[in-house]
C-alpha cells in the first residue's frame, strides 16, 4: 500500500480583506525575518491609486535608537535601529546633569500645559565641556529613559544624518504623531559649520516652519565660543545652556568606586587615587582603571604618561593644573553661524 503523502504545513497567508479600521486597531509589529525574506506579501496604497507591492507592514516602530538614511536611486527614507554598545550606564552626582534630567522628565509630563499655552511642545538642551568629562554618559542615560518609555532616539553626528532628519522629521510625525522623540546632535558646532543652507534648513526645524511635536533636542559641543549667538543664547532652539566641567573629588570617587570590582576596592589607597586624578576626565580615569586593574601598571606610572599628553601652553586649568587632552587655541575662531 502506498504511502500517503506527508502534508506540508501550509503558509499562513495574510488577511487582505481587513477593513483600515481594523488595521488600525491591530497591534503593530515589526516583520519577522522569515516574513521578508519569503517576498512580498502586501499592497502598499500610492497617491494616485495605483498599488504597489510590499513587505508586512507596521504602524509603530519598536522603541530604540535608529539612524536615517535615504536611498537616492528610488527616492525614499529609511531608518534603521542601532545596536548600542555602552560601558554600564552610571547618573553621576554632577549638579549640571543631574539638573538636566529633571529637567527632562519635568518636560514629558507637562504635555497638556504646553497646549494650554499654545506652544509647541518640544524641549531643547545644549551641553558644553571638554572631551571625557560626562556629556557621553549623560545622553546614554537619557537614552535608555526614552526607550524605557516606548520612544525613538535619533543620533545626528554628521553633515549628512542631520540633513536626512530635517528631510525625515516631518515624514515621521505623520506617520507616528505622538511618539516621545530625543533628536542628540553630536558637536553641533563642526555640523553647522558645513554651510548656512544646512545651518538655514536645521534651524527652522528647532524653531521655524518645519518644527515638529513631542520631541527633545540635545545637542553637545566642546567648543561653544565657536557658536554664535543665534544659536547659543536663543530660547525655544536650545532653551538651556550647560556646562559640563571636569569632575571633582566627590564625582571622581564615586566613579572610581562605580568602575572597580570589591575586592579591587580593599586594595587601594582611594584617597591617594582620587588626589592623583585631580584634573583628569572620566575618560582618563577610566583609562587608569583598564591600565591598573587589568593590564597590572601602577597609578603612578598611568599618571605620568597622562602628563606626557599635557601642552602647558594654552591649556585650560582644573584647580591650578594644566588640563589634559582638550585644549584650545588661543587665536580668536571664527564663529559658526549667521548673524542675527
């Protein structure tokens, strides 16, 4: 007797005859691998009436941290989310981020003061300080904030990603228009330098004819004597100025304290590590910690290296020291920006 054939699983095929409202109501998810790699499997509606064919498609996007990127050959947008590898996320005891943050989450739970007023519900923050000192560890910690509350982060460090979100931002809010969005622009300063028209395109963005809602804007920059005042000191595009300094003892100690194992701990003279490290960055502290406990060189010896990286001339000061690694020409720079 013959054998009978063993039925293959059948595809389960989707749903084409959902009416919108239902589609609306269905909880929107982004396409499994397998669903894009078999081909097309839906109808994507064009203005004109035609159809054209397309992969599952979703409502929402998963909360995350996405860059833009535009494909010029068919003329649309895409965005695509970032894997973010970060040391452990520490909230430092600074008074300046810490005032940032409550800034922040004071700014997302007033949405409706916002309409009464008839404002734009949006929030813009810049921070300055030299290379190493917290910025970085700052916007991971509002990043992970956002994301925990289902928004998107966008990550703007280049001439070209800030074009494509001034392009994109729009499009966006029409798609998903209540979404909590932080927009981080990485040394605002070397981007706005790239040309007025791109200077021109960003501003009407933070607050001409192309803002948008429901969105933070944090910007960093080591160098804010090169910002003009058109952007630096001008309310409703960053409403607060921040400086970000290098730390003292108390921030130095906790994150000594934060980076070492507890057996590590017992070993150390703290007081003596946190006097050595007068004047230094995180990032340098940090550095002494890969350097002692995992490469096996004494403090001492880290230090003195440091010191072969200090330029005495022009450098700026931390308690009466040279600082290390971010220092700054003292011929006037030219001011990026427009005029008033």
């Amino acid at each position: 007797m013959a054998k009978e054939k063993e039925e293959k699983p059948k595809k389960k095929l989707p749903n084409f005859s959902k009416t919108e409202a239902s589609v609306e109501k269905e909880e929107a998810v982004a396409p499994e691998a397998d669903e894009v790699a078999s081909g097309y499997i839906q109808w994507a509606v064009n203005e004109n009436g035609s159809y054209i064919p397309t992969f599952k498609t979703t409502q929402k996007v998963p909360p995350g941290v996405y860059e833009i990127s535009h494909n010029p050959n068919v003329g649309y947008y895409l965005i695509k989310q970032k894997v973010v590898m970060s040391d452990t996320v520490l909230e430092l005891p600074i008074k300046e981020p810490m005032e940032i943050l409550a800034d922040i989450e004071d700014f997302w739970k007033l949405k409706d003061q916002f309409r009464k007023y008839k404002m734009v519900y949006k929030r813009g923050i810049l921070m300055h300080g030299p290379p190493g000192c917290g910025k970085s560890y700052l916007i991971q910690t509002l990043t992970n904030k956002i994301v925990e509350k289902g928004g998107i982060v966008f990550s703007l460090n280049s001439e070209a990603k800030v074009d494509h979100f001034i392009s994109f931002c729009q499009i966006f809010r029409q798609i998903e228009p209540d979404r909590p969005l932080l927009v981080i622009i990485e040394d605002i300063d070397n981007i706005v330098s790239q040309g007025h028209g791109l200077l021109s395109a960003l501003l009407n963005v933070l607050d001409g004819v192309n803002q948008i809602d429901n969105v933070v804007y944090l910007a960093t920059t080591n160098y804010p004597e090169k910002l003009q005042e058109r952007i630096a000191n001008r309310p409703s595009r960053f409403d607060r100025m921040y400086e970000i300094s290098l730390p003292d003892d108390e921030t130095r100690e906790f994150f000594i304290k934060a980076k070492l194992a507890p057996d590590d701990l017992k070993k150390i003279d703290m007081e003596k590590w946190v006097e050595l490290t007068d004047g230094l960055t995180l990032s340098h502290i940090k550095e002494i910690v890969v350097s002692t406990m995992i490469f096996g060189k004494k403090i001492e010896d880290v230090c003195a290296h440091f010191d072969t990286m200090k330029r005495p001339k022009n450098s700026r000061t931390h308690h009466g020291k040279p600082g290390v690694g971010f220092d700054t020409p003292k011929k006037e720079e030219k001011k990026v920006g427009l005029g008033n």
